[in-house]
C-alpha cells in the first residue's frame, strides 16, 4: 500500500492578503502530504471568480481582512452564490477581533484561528474541519507514526516501513472500536488558540 492510499488528501484555497504568509503556506503545502492547495490568493474578488469558475476545494481559508474586502461581505457572497456544493470555511484573524467571532460562525464559517499560527496546526485543522470517520482515523494515524518516528530521528529511514505501520495500527484501531474512533492529532489544537464548531463525529463535539 503507498502513503497516497493512506491518507486521501483535502483540497484547499488559501486567502491572505500578506505576501509574506501566502510564501509560507505554499512552501508548506509543497512538503505536506495531507493538505493540496488548489490555490493560495490574495482578494475575495479572486475567491468568488474561483468558485464562480468551478473550482471545488473543500475548505476556504479566509484571512479575515483580504486585499479588496472584509470577511462579512465575503461569507454573505459565497452563501449567496449559485453553487452545488458548500465548502467548509476557516476564518484567520487577530485576537483583537475576538468579538467578531459569534457573527463570522453564524455567517457559515465552522472555525476561526487566532494569528499568528503555526503552519502544522493550521494544516491539522483543515484536515480535521474537512474529514470524519475512516478517512480522519486514517489521517491521524498517519501523524502520530510520523511525528514518532521524527522524534525518534528515524523517519527517513524507515520511510519505506511507514506505511506498513500506518496500516497496521490503522487495522488495530478499526478492530479494537465497534464505533468510529477519533485519534488525538499530533497537533491538536489548544483552546483559546481560535473557535469551532462542533460536528458529528469529531473529538470537537
């Protein structure tokens, strides 16, 4: 079985008016195996036409001030657009906007993130927002082998028994749990770090 088989990647649009933050994400998303970004942006203009034009990734990450708008016109417009599907969204913003959060979630947003953030942490969170069940099992799983094998300074050589592990430990879990079992992430994340709400299924409900 190969690492893609494992773990099914998440697509996802990133929009962040700092140059600097938008550099980050996409060298971090070059080196993650979990996360695919379908496009990293600066506008709301930019997310609307993109979504407008068919693309489909499965979270939104909205900074909370873009280059052209602000969040609460943006959610008001992707709710009102024409679309078959509904994205999953993540709104980044500072701490200073902390009362802004009970409005962006009421506007369709299921997480908000405090800045500044880590990288794994917002990669993790995507993941977790987007998938459930086996597929989310699958993932952590994925992370906790990884992260003890770094710790333990072996992970590149023994990358080639990673996923026979993964899959071992997978197929314990599975026969071990009557119901879905969530895994703790690696990275889980740390409460006042942001706000989600809680969904069928998940270590957050």
């Amino acid at each position: 079985m190969t690492e893609e088989k494992l773990v099914e990647r998440v697509t996802a649009l990133f929009a962040d008016s700092d140059a600097a933050q938008r550099k980050m994400i996409r060298l971090y998303a070059e080196t993650n195996d979990a996360i695919e970004a379908s496009a990293i942006i600066d506008s709301g203009a930019e997310v609307l036409h993109m979504l407008q034009g068919g693309l489909r990734p499965e979270v939104l990450v909205l900074d909370s001030v873009l280059s052209d708008t602000t969040i609460f016109p943006l959610l008001r417009s992707i709710r009102q657009q024409q679309i078959e599907y509904e994205p999953h969204i993540i709104v980044t913003l500072m701490p200073s906007a902390a009362p802004q959060i009970e409005k962006i979630l009421t506007l369709g947003a299921e997480c908000t993130i405090f800045k500044p953030y880590s990288l794994p942490e917002l990669f993790d969170t995507v993941y977790q927002t987007a998938a459930s069940g086996p597929r989310l099992n699958r993932y952590l799983v994925h992370e906790s082998v990884t992260a003890q094998l770094r710790t333990l300074g072996c992970y590149k050589n023994l990358a080639y028994g990673i996923n026979y592990l993964q899959e071992a430990v997978y197929i314990m879990v599975s026969i071990t749990c009557r119901k879905p079992c969530i895994l703790r992430s690696a990275t889980a994340r740390r409460v006042p770090w942001g706000s989600c709400a809680p969904k069928q299924g998940s270590r957050l409900a």
